[in-house]
C-alpha cells in the first residue's frame, strides 16, 4: 500500500484550525453584542444588534463543531492521524466550546437576565473548568477513545458547547414572549452548572454519529431518524435544545441502567 505524501499532514491541520477559527469569530461576536448592549444601556432598552451578534455566536460555533466532525474524518482518510492532530484538536475544542460557550453564557446572564458579574463569571468559569478537565483526560486516554469508539467517558464538550448555543439561540429567537424569557432566566444558570459537571464525570454516553452511520438500521429505525430530522427542521428552536438537554441527561440515565443491569463498564473502561 502506498503511504500518503507527507504534505497531506497539512489537510487535517487545516480542518482543525477551521475549528479554531470559528471559534474566535464567534467570540468576537459575543464581544460585539457585549459592547452593542453598553452602547444601548442608556436608551431604555436592548437593541436589536445586541441579539444578531448572539445569534451570529451561535452560528459561528455551529460551524466549529462542523470542522471538529471532519478533522478526525480526514486524518483517517489520508492516513494522518498523529499524536501532533490531537493536541491541536482539543485545543482548539478547547476554544470553541470551552471559551466560547462560557462566554455566551456569561454576556447573556450579566447583560440581559441580570445577574451580578461575580456570579456570572464563576458559573462561566465553572462550565469552563469542566470543559478543559474534559479535554485533558481526553488527551491523555486519546488511545482508548479512538475515532470509531461508540461511547464517550463524560459528556462531550461539542455536545455541552451545542446545549449552551440552541439556549442561547432559542432566547434570542423567542425574546418577545415573557414565558420564555422568564424560564430560559431561571433554568440556563442550573444548566451550564449541570453541563460543567457532567463533562467531567466519567459517566457514559453513546456516539451517536458513529452508531448512526456504522451500524445496520431496520426500516422502521430509519422512519423513527427521518422523522425526527423533520421534527427538527420544523422547530428547530425548540427541538434541538430539547434533543441537547436530553442527550446530557442520557449519562446519567445509561449510568443507573447499567447499574441495575450488572453492567459496569462500557468499551472495557470502568464507569467510576
């Protein structure tokens, strides 16, 4: 078999850094809309520009995750894969989905719900901190948790930093209605505290990407798939917070199962 030229080590890099990227975009959004509600403050009330730079965060961090999906994608198909790719890519998961969505989460608590700045930068911090200590393990199992794994130890930090966006993304779109607006309020400081800790448990949760594309599906199985992309793209602001929360609170749920079940481990690792 002939080797890949070595040149071909830049495409996957490349992908990553698409990644980081992103990431940065979307962090200068959010510093935008944080300097677009300052420069608002004195009118009485937010201005639109305010939502269209969170919005725009969201987006930009959507498409970091797009990146995050491929680069694995592409060093395996170039025969690239290197101690080097995962370095680079948790750091920059690291980025957008550390950084970032500790930031959204901290621009939309201090500036629109209210919240004192201490508070919102601790629990920003805490999601934070949940996300480096995620990826750190990661780096260092990066041999167990290999590409075509079908579970994850701790919630994924893609999947938390998606929790925090469709949130954010649903406030932005739903701001109008005063129900909403008063439980996304109450409920969005418990979920970023839940999502930081979850990351870093070593509580299992299923790859459903590869599970999907990997494994033979039943007609009746594809139905249930094709209708829930239909749920989805009817209300998107809706569904996909509703999918995200339920896939975080999935860990938990698999934990006692397997438990009850006699169950301890998953992928050969211990689920303590």
């Amino acid at each position: 078999m002939r080797k890949p030229l070595k040149s071909m080590v830049a495409l996957p890099t490349l992908v990553t850094l698409g990644n980081t990227f992103c990431g940065f975009l979307a962090a200068t959004y959010l510093v935008q809309a944080a300097l677009h509600f300052g420069a608002s403050a004195g009118l009485g009330q937010t201005q639109p520009e305010f939502y269209e730079y969170l919005v725009r965060a969201v987006w930009a961090m959507l498409l970091a995750m797009v990146f995050d999906f491929m680069d694995g994608k592409v060093a395996r198909l170039t025969g690239c894969e290197s101690e080097f790719g995962v370095q680079i890519d948790s750091l920059s998961d690291c980025l957008s989905f550390g950084v970032v969505p500790a930031l959204m989460f901290k621009v939309l608590a201090e500036y629109e719900f209210g919240m004192s700045p201490k508070a919102a930068l601790v629990l920003a911090c805490f999601y934070l901190f949940g996300a480096v200590l995620r990826l750190a393990r990661f780096n260092l199992e990066a041999d167990l948790e290999t590409d075509d794994h079908k579970s994850f130890k701790g919630l994924p930090s893609p999947a938390a930093a998606a929790g925090v966006a469709s949130i954010v993304y649903l406030y932005a779109s739903r701001r109008y209605d005063s129900d909403w607006d008063s439980a996304i309020a109450t409920s969005f400081p418990w979920i970023v505290t839940s999502l930081g800790i979850l990351m870093w448990t070593k509580l299992p949760y299923i790859h459903f990407a590869n599970t999907l594309l990997t494994e033979k599906r039943q007609p009746w199985q594809l139905l249930v798939i094709i209708g829930g992309i239909g749920v989805v793209a009817t209300e998107p602001e809706i569904s996909i917070p509703a999918l995200m929360m339920a896939y975080a609170i999935s860990g938990p749920v698999l934990y006692i199962w397997n438990l009850l079940t006699g169950q301890s481990t998953v992928d050969g690792e211990s689920l303590l």
